[in-house]
C-alpha cells in the first residue's frame, strides 16, 4: 500500500507506480517472440520498407486471431457495453461507405483490425507483456534511426525518422511512451527507455506533441484528490490558454522558421471546413483522407475534422465517446490500482489530433485504449497466476514442514523407547 498523501499534495508514489505490485502478476508471464514481433509494426511505420503492403495491418489481425484462440481471463470485468460502442466504430463507417458509395478494401480492413485489437484486450486475452517488450525495442529503435536521419530530414532540423512528418513521430513516441511508462516493470531498462523516448520528442520540435507531452505529465501529477472531471476540465483551460499563446508567439525563436507551414496550414483547414460541411451528418465515406489544393493533394491536418469527414458527425460523437469513456473507465479500473501514465495516454492522444490528420484510427491509438481497457477490466493480481508464483515457496515450506514432522515423529519414538525402558528399570529394582 502506499503512504497517506496530505490533500493538495503530489502523490510521488504515483511517478514510481508502487502501488500496482499486484497488478504486475498479471505481467509475469513470458511473451512469445511471435507475439512481439507482430506488435512492432503497429509501434514503427514500417510500410515505407515494404511498399504497397500493409504490414500493420496484417500484424493486427494475426494478433487478433491468437488473442480470440485463447480462452478469456477469469475473474475481469464484463465489457460488453463497451465492446458494443467499439465496434459501432467500424459498423458506421460500413453504412457512411455504403451510402456513398465508397468502401474501399484497405481502409475497411485497417478499422476492423484496429476495433479487435482493442476487443481483445478487454477480456485480458492481449498479451500486453510482448506489447510492452515491443514498444521498448520500437522506442529505441525509432529515435536511433530519428537522428541517425536527421541531417537527410525534409524538415530542416527536426526528426522524423520513418514517421514521415514530426508530427506522426512525435504521436508515435508520446503515446507508446506513456503506455510504456504505465505498465513496463521498473528497473534500468525502463527508465532508459523513457529517457530515449523523451529525447526522441524533444528532437521532433513538435509544438503540438510538446504541448501534449506537458499536459500528460500534469494529469500524472495532479494530486489524485481531484475528480477526474474537474482535472479533465482544469487541463483544458490550460491547453486553450496555452494555445492561444502559441498563437501569438508561433513564428518566434526556435519556431520563426515555421511560417510556410503554418500558411499552408491556414489554406488547408477551411478547405477541410469546407468539405465536411458538404455532408455533416454521414460524411464522405472512409477514405477520405486528402483534401486538394491547386493541383496538389494534402492529407488532413486535423483528425477531429476527418472524422467528420469519413464518418460524419456520428462517427465523430461516436469515436470521442469511446476515448472519454476509457479515460473514465482507466480511472476507476476494477482492481482499484490507479494509473495515471495510462489516464494521461488519451489524453494525449486528444491533443495531437487537434493538428495531425489520422490520430484516433492510428496504431498509436488503438494500442493506448488497448492498454488503458486492460488495466480498467483486469482484477488485480489473478489467483491462478499468484498460486503459480507462490508454488516455489510453498514447496519450501511444505518441505520443512515435512522435516520437522518427521523429526519431531522421530523424537517421538525416542522418547517411547526411553520411557519404556525406564518402567523395565523399574519393574526390576522392585523385583
């Protein structure tokens, strides 16, 4: 248990997470090599070394068929409402294709992947010790290859690694960084790792993923006598103000470089505007992912708007549904161990989309509500899994119990023996 925590108080037992050991049982087990190796390419964009083929997307559906073979966990929370809203995800955006008459294979495919990635954590069939294992290796490994790139960068300056832009890169090392923080057991390991993915954020020069990076940790160390409401609607106070200073200050110092970006920015958000006003409540269909400019076609810059755009506002409501209800869930988890790297990982996630088209549908997404759903409908530490770790020292101690049994038999039989010995003693000084 942790100490008492004067109210008002930062609670830093909460930044070195002592209060899940129990929790950690469920963690114990060995991954397999298969499993991590799946898991990589939804941690890297790997399909610049392959392209064509969707090689997360493929990973997320073998992932999702050795997670559905498995039998689900006993004793975990009943998720059925939350499946339900889950998987309304990829129904709607069917019906929105359907009715537009665009419904293309790939992008169908992709959504259906993300939603059973996510179904599958909630009944503990997720291995989230290989996701683990593979968010430490694609941390190192995108932030290694981030600035061994750097002087090649397209953006003068800042990493992008294999992310394209630094902005994905940036979402890519935030959002797989807090679930990494949350759940990865503490040791050296784990603190490089944080460090490496810190750096890798720092590198990408990324206002957006700075901001969002900022906000994370306030949610970490908000002390925890604060509703969730009232820290949610704290936190976005200080994300419009912070925002809005931005806009004063967005072309000074380290950023007055940014004044091409951030003009084809203005061009291209109207134009978006624009399109999604075309067909509000349904939307466009899925795949739409570009808007066109002149002769040019640029992808969205705002995933809030191209949620709208693919899926109307119904996929909109639907999708910052399921993330505000993680958030709540994540925060009174059945075990009742807090965890407040997870909390902060949608929240996160809410702040890149403002400025970076395709968040919410990502892989950096659906792995963070994947592991925030696990810790919400996980029962603590799992008896079978206590029993296993506890065998080695009940055979220890069934063991020495056995040897004091037997000694104190043998003793027994001494003293029999010496008794019985003294009454012949006996017998015969009064014979």
């Amino acid at each position: 248990m942790s100490r008492a925590v004067k109210p008002g108080a930062i609670d830093w037992d909460v930044f070195f997470r002592k209060d899940d050991s129990s929790l950690q049982a469920l963690l114990r087990k060995s991954p397999s090599l298969l499993e991590m190796i799946l898991f990589i390419p939804l941690c890297l964009r790997l399909e610049g070394f392959a392209p064509g083929v969707p090689v997360a997307d493929i990973s997320a559906i073998l992932l999702s068929i050795m997670a559905f073979g498995r039998k689900p966990k006993v004793g975990w929370q009943p998720a059925f409402g939350y499946r339900m809203l889950l998987f309304a995800i990829p129904a709607w955006m069917a019906i929105a294709g359907v009715y537009n008459d665009q419904l293309p294979f790939t992008r169908m495919g992709h959504i259906v992947a993300w939603a059973l990635v996510i179904a599958a954590s909630t009944s503990g069939r997720l291995n989230m010790r290989a996701l683990v294992g593979s968010i430490g290796v694609s941390q190192v490994i995108a932030t290694a290859y981030g600035i061994i790139t750097l002087p090649q960068s397209t953006y003068p300056g800042r990493m992008i690694g294999m992310f394209g832009d630094p902005n994905t890169a940036g979402l890519h090392l935030l959002a797989l960084g807090l679930v990494y923080a949350g759940i990865a057991q503490r040791n050296r390991k784990y603190f490089i790792v944080l460090a490496i993915s810190v750096l890798g954020i720092f590198l990408t020069f990324s206002r957006t993923t700075w901001l969002g990076l900022g906000l994370a940790l306030a949610w970490v160390f908000i002390p925890k006598n604060f509703n969730v409401w009232l820290k949610a609607t704290l936190l976005f106070g200080v994300y419009k103000a912070v925002i809005g200073y931005a806009n004063d200050v967005k072309n000074e110092g380290s950023f007055s470089d940014r004044t091409g970006s951030d003009h084809l920015r203005s061009l291209i958000v109207p134009l978006e505007e624009k399109l999604v006003a075309e067909n509000p409540f349904v939307g466009h269909g899925p795949g739409t992912l570009t808007i066109k400019l002149g002769e040019n076609e640029f992808f969205f810059h705002s995933s809030y708007l191209l949620l709208r755009a693919e899926g109307g506002w119904i996929m909109f409501y639907l999708m910052l549904t399921l993330v505000v209800l993680t958030i709540v869930k994540v925060s009174h988890p059945l075990s009742t161990l807090p965890n407040r790297y997870l909390e902060a990982a949608p929240i996160a996630i809410l702040v890149c989309a403002a400025n970076l088209g395709n968040v919410f549908l990502s892989y950096p997404a659906c792995l963070a509500l994947a592991a925030c759903t696990w810790w919400a409908h996980a029962p603590g530490a799992d008896e079978e899994q206590l029993a296993k770790l506890e065998a080695p020292v009940e055979e220890d101690l069934r063991a020495s119990q056995n040897k004091l049994v037997n000694y104190l038999a043998g003793h027994e039989n001494v003293m029999a023996k010496y008794d019985k010995l003294e009454k012949l003693e006996e017998e015969a000084s009064k014979a």
